[in-house]
C-alpha cells in the first residue's frame, strides 16, 4: 500500500478583504469578492492553491492506476443516431482517438462515410499533440444533403460549419456564434435546442450569445442563408429567458421558447411577424411537431407531465392556449421526461422512482406496448426515424456500459446496434433504499457495489447527487468507475430534493426557500450509508458538481463530521450574487434572486441561510475534512464565472447534532411520496431491490441498522488515502477535501 501524503499542514491562506452589502435591511460582509477578478492576486492565489493540491494529489497510488484508467479509455463510444430521409447519422469515437467522428451510412449492415473527423484538426494541437477544438454537436438538413455542426475550442463559444454529404466538404463557416447547441436539455427529442433548420435545407435558425455588460450575456436570434448571410430576427433582453428554436420540417414555420427553467413562453413566427401562443400557464412546455399536429409536453395542471395536442394550424396562427388543447397522454404517477413523434407513433420516455421506463401510443393517446428497459437503468438521446417508425435510444445502469438499441414501433422488435465494451465485476448489485429525509419525505438512494461486500461500516463509498434545476440523475454508467467498484468501493446516488425525479412538486420542494431540503436529502443520504454498514463516516465521501457542488459546500460546512472526503467542482456557493453571474441572469428560480420572480419570493434571511459560505450548524472545535483547491484563471464569457470556481468554503462556526439513527427493513414497492404529520421523526424502514447483471431482480430485506454516532475525524489512515486518491483519478476531480 503506497504512503499517503501528509495533510497535516494547512493550505495557502486566503486573503479576507471584506466588501460590505445591505440585503433587505441587514448588512452582509463578502470577504472573497476580491477573488471574482482576474488580477496578479488572484493568479497568485490559483497558482498558491494548485501547487497545495497538486502536491497531495499526485499520490503514489496515481502511478498505480494510471494503466487500468488508460485501458479503460481505449474503448469505442457510440453517440446518438439521426435518422434523415433514408441516412443515418452517428457519432463513434474509436479507441485511441480523442474526440468522436461523425459518420453517414444508409444502414446498420453497410458501410459508413466519414464526414467530420476532429482527431484531424492538428493546426491547433494541444498538449500532447491532441486537438484543441472538438465537434460539439451536429443537425442533419430535413433531406440529409447537409450537416450542420459546431466547433468549439476552449472557451465553448462555437463556429458553425454546414458540410454537404456525403463527401463532408465545408460548404460554409459561421464565425464566432457563441454558446449555440443542439438541445437546451442534453439530447432530449422534445426539447428544442439554440439552432434549427429551414425546411428546404437552404438556412439556419440560430441563437448567437456573446458577454454583455457587468458579466451578463447578450442573446440574438438570427436567420442565416446560403449567399444571404444573417438577419437578426430578435434581440431579447435578461428578463426574456434563454430563446430556444425549433422548426416544421415540413412548412419551416418558427417557433421560439423563452425557458428560465421553471417555465416556458412561446411565439410562433408567421407571416413575418412573431405571436403568442400557449401563453396561459405558468408551466414548462415543450412543442413537438408531427403530421399536421403539434404535441405539447408539459407540467401545466400536470406537476408530473402530460402530452396535449392541438392542430398545426391554429398553433401557427397562434389563437390556441394550453386550456384548448387535447389532452392526449394525461398525467401518470410516473413523471414524464420526454416524448418523441413518428407519423404514426408517440414514444413516451418515463421515471418511475428514479427508473426509465418506455412507452408506444398511438397519436390518439392509445397505450400501444412497453418497450423492454432493464432494472435500475436510465435511457438517453431517443431519437425516431419517421420513414421507418423506428427508435433509437442508448440503455445504460451503473452495473451496464451503455448500449446502443433499436426498436420497430410498429412490432416491438428490438435489436442492439453497438455497446460500449468494459470489463465489469459479474458480482455487481444495485440496491435502492427509500431513506426518509426532513418532514418526513421519502428519498430515493441507490447503492451498487459488489455482492461480497460486507456491511461492516469498514467499506470506502462515495455518494453523489445534484438536486437542482429541474435535473434527474438517474442510473448511469461511468467506466472510470469500475476499479473503484471492483477493489470493493460502494458507490451510491441520491435523488436529492431540487431535480425532477418526481416531478414538478420534487422540484420546487428543493428550490428557493425549501434549497435547505435538497441539503437534507444529501445529509440523511450519507446517514443512511453508514447505520445501514455500507460505510462509516471516516470512509465516506461525498461528491457534486455545478449545482451539486452546491450542496456539497453546504453539507460539509453543515455536518463536516459525517464526510471524511468531498468533491466539490465548479459549485455555485455565492447565492446572494448568483444572479449576477453570467447565464444566471437570466433567471435559474432554483437558487438565483429575481427581482421580478414568478413565483413566490423569498426573503434575505433565507437566501442568506441557503448560502453555503454563511450557513450555521457546525462548531469551530470540530474536526473536519482538510481542504484542498484546485482553481483556473480562465474566464469564459457566458459560462463559469469566477464566482463559480474560486470561492472558498467557510470555516464553520457551530457544530450540528449527531446523525439520526435509520432502520433499515422490508417496505410495500410503491412508496408515497406524500408528507408525513409533523411532530417527531420516526424510523424509516427501507424496501430495497436488487438488480443483477443478467437483468433479473428480487427483493431483499436489508440487514439488520447500525447505530450512529458522532465522530471527530483525525488523520485518515493509509487505507482511507489511498481510495480517496482513486475517486480523485476516477473523476478527475478540481476540488477535493480528504
């Protein structure tokens, strides 16, 4: 076992050089604000900082990992399929290549093009020779003659480039158009993304951003052309929403979504002149055109997601409101998370506990079939091929490398494309626990690990979360993530409060004023890990980023007793400010202050207690996590702001109560997710389920609850060390607190 470094000596200090603001009538000290700068001090401050961690970070057990995590990277990764007028469009990064190629074929069984190829793109070569720009994203034209995609380098501002097929010559190059994307939620079908085709394949819809005043961003909607160049459409200001597009393939008609994340405008572009439509609900909508009609997707009257359907023309002439729509697939207990249209078929993509589930209906609502998903898995970047009526969507767990599937809507038949090949232990479980969070919700936890694990409170694990904006974590695979798991790791996710696993209300139970309650779901997560004997609390650590990083500042500045490690990376930690940094302007409700909110309001004492820098609960005697930062100086405009990476977490200044004891014992499989009375809190008892390889399950009744207590964290011993250097090589971590 290789000799941990020494963490006995403190990092580099930081300089406090307290700014004074007033919030609702009391006066709030920023000491870090110097930080948000990009002067000489704060690129001695990063370079200070790197050098600390970098000194503990490269351990000996990195050399030791190095191969297997080098192995691990030397498999092929299949992306999503685009299916256009009989092509098929796909992305496959090779072993040994740096970024995916995107290639054409007319079938699964013959040959493919090669269209766009980054591991190309030398004149820019980075360390190591490799590429500093990749292919961020690509669009078929509606006849497949053209491709559309994105070039980004460094700071994610992205050049368009049109290519015809199947030779892949760049037909034209849009310059610098800033932070345009495929789709603003991932690869979902139903979400419309910041560029979009013309019908006949002759031009463009696009959302150019570029940095606006006082750390702001500045959005255009323009129409580019072939030999016209671009004429800018819209040119809508912070209060609007992020402007999203989407197209008719079949008419080209227009349509604009202004989305802050918890709610969705729409106006329709005819006859030159832009109109309002479905603008009666404060809901999230998103519109999907299919054969004459237009499906809408969304949480209005609906917290867990319904379809309704009006016709093309009365969205286009924009005389249609939610109210007069067609409910076509009404609400479920499960939460709808996407649906994609074929002329004859709608595919609904479904969670149930945290669990992807699909459906078939026909355009009238009619259940038509369920398509086989395994147990504890996610499905991801479904996608249909209307002249076939076929779909294609990638199957993943955290104990299955994601495969590529194709499945005949109109008969079942599934058959799978492509997998990604990773060497996984045989003996690797999922379980799912139901642990019982503040007022007395109940939290879904996964947990994989190998079945010879023992629950001796004597095993590393990592827990990891998010809960925030609307934004499931469900099941999925990282092969980075396997040695961990096959040295006997434990790894676990909770479905924090803030994401959408259940819906709208799970939503806004973890937003604003109820932010704390997404803290509680991570904290009682971690106390479930170790009363049940998965872990003990100076072998648990617990990981995040962007919004979880959030959390994790604020767990560990709240119970720093529980966690004997933490990754917190590019966190959002200065909530009073947030609003103020880059894309947040323009609204993120989850966390951000609006002036003009459009829901209720919450007021500065609990922003202020939200905010991880200020929280209170932990006292300065107790031991806690050392504290590394690794930082950059890099600024990109419209996406991490300084404030996201360079704000230190408090030290604490009072110390929180000993974790809550949780039972652990055999419960009904359709949990409710409704509250409990208030006035005491009673034992959780968990029904778990175990998913094994070959795709079986069955339940299980959990061993018997490990007391709690609380622990002063000294030293971590060699063992701890050395599996808290292995996430850090598994995840590649930016800030990291053993």
């Amino acid at each position: 076992m290789p000799t941990p470094p020494d963490w006995t000596a403190d990092p580099p200090p930081t300089r406090r050089d307290p700014v004074t603001d007033e919030y609702h009538g009391s006066e709030i000290a920023d000491p870090y604000r110097w930080l948000e700068g990009d002067d000489e001090a704060v690129r001695e401050w990063t370079a200070a900082q790197n050098e600390y961690a970098d000194a503990h970070l490269d351990a000996p057990a990195r050399d030791i990992l190095r191969s297997e995590m080098r192995s691990l990277s030397a498999v092929s990764e299949y992306g999503t399929v685009e299916a256009a007028d009989g092509r098929y469009f796909r992305t496959v990064r090779d072993p040994g290549d740096d970024h995916a190629r995107l290639v054409v074929g007319e079938s699964f069984e013959g040959d493919w093009t090669r269209l766009v190829d980054p591991n190309e793109w030398r004149a820019d070569a980075g360390i190591g020779g490799a590429p500093t720009r990749s292919m961020s994203w690509f669009l078929p034209s509606p006849d497949g003659d053209r491709v559309a995609y994105g070039v980004a380098g460094g700071d994610e501002r992205v050049d368009i480039h049109v290519a015809s097929v199947p030779d892949g010559e760049d037909e034209a190059v849009l310059d610098d158009c800033g932070r345009v994307s495929r789709a603003f939620v991932g690869y979902d079908p139903a979400s419309p993304g910041t560029v979009a085709w013309d019908a006949d394949g002759e031009g463009l819809y696009y959302v150019a951003t570029d940095a606006g005043p006082d750390g702001g961003v500045v959005t255009e909607l323009r129409h580019w052309q072939f030999g016209g160049g671009a004429d800018v459409l819209l040119a809508p200001d912070d209060r609007d929403g992020w402007p999203l597009v989407r197209t008719d393939p079949a008419s080209g008609t227009l349509a604009v979504a202004f989305h802050d994340a918890s709610a969705t405008d729409w106006t329709v572009r005819a006859d030159g002149e832009f109109r309002p439509v479905l603008a009666d609900g404060d809901a999230e909508t998103f519109a999907v055109f299919g054969d004459g009609r237009v499906f809408v997707q969304t949480d209005h009257e609906a917290p867990r997601g319904r379809v309704v359907a009006c016709s093309f023309d009365e969205f286009r002439a924009g005389h249609v409101s939610l109210a007069d729509c067609e409910t076509v697939l009404p609400e479920r207990e499960a939460v709808l998370q996407s649906v994609a249209a074929t002329p004859r078929f709608l595919v609904a993509h479904y969670s149930e506990d945290a669990c992807a589930r699909l459906a078939v209906y026909d355009h009238g609502g009619v259940h038509l079939r369920d398509l086989p998903v395994p147990d504890a898995s996610s499905v991801s970047k479904l996608r249909t091929d209307p002249d076939a009526e076929a779909a294609f969507y990638l199957v993943e767990g955290f104990d299955r490398p994601p495969t590529l599937v194709r499945t005949d809507l109109a008969t079942g038949d599934r058959r799978e494309l492509a997998s990604v090949e990773v060497a996984t232990p045989d003996d690797l479980v999922v379980r799912r626990a139901f642990v019982e969070s503040s007022g007395g919700v109940e939290v879904p936890v996964f947990v994989c690990h190998r079945a010879s694990v023992e629950r001796d409170g004597d095993n590393p694990a990592v827990l990891h979360g998010y809960g925030g904006f609307r934004s499931s974590r469900p099941p999925d695979f990282d092969r980075f993530r396997v040695p961990f798991l096959a040295d006997g790791g434990v790894y676990a996710r909770v479905s924090a409060r803030g994401g959408h696993e259940y819906g709208e209300e799970w939503h806004e139970d973890g937003m604003r004023a109820a932010k704390r309650h997404t803290f509680d779901d991570f904290v009682a997560a971690g106390e479930y890990l170790c009363s049940a004997g998965y872990t003990s609390s100076d072998r648990l650590a617990v990981a995040g980023r962007s919004n979880g990083g959030l959390s994790v500042g604020a767990v560990v500045t709240r119970r720093p007793d529980l966690w004997a490690a933490a990754r917190c990376s590019v966190p959002l930690l200065d909530l009073l400010r947030f609003h103020r940094l880059g894309w947040a302007r323009r609204g993120r409700p989850s966390t951000a202050t609006r002036r003009t909110p459009r829901r209720s309001t919450t007021s500065g004492r609990t922003r202020r207690t939200t905010t991880s820098r200020r929280a209170s609960g932990i006292r300065r005697s107790c031991s806690r996590p050392a504290r590394a930062t690794r930082a950059s100086t890099r600024v990109t405009p419209g996406r991490w702001p300084p404030g996201y990476r360079r704000r230190p977490t408090a030290v604490p200044s009072s110390c929180g109560r000993p974790p809550t004891p949780v039972t652990a014992g055999a419960r009904p499989p359709r949990p409710s997710r409704q509250r409990r009375p208030t006035g005491g809190r009673s034992s959780t008892r968990c029904w778990e389920w175990t998913s094994k390889k070959d795709g079986t399950a069955q339940t299980v009744i959990s061993a018997p609850a490990y007391n709690t207590t609380t622990r002063n964290i000294q030293t971590a011993s060699t063992k701890c060390q050395y599996i808290e250097t292995v996430v850090t090589e598994t995840w590649r971590s930016a800030v990291y607190c053993p």
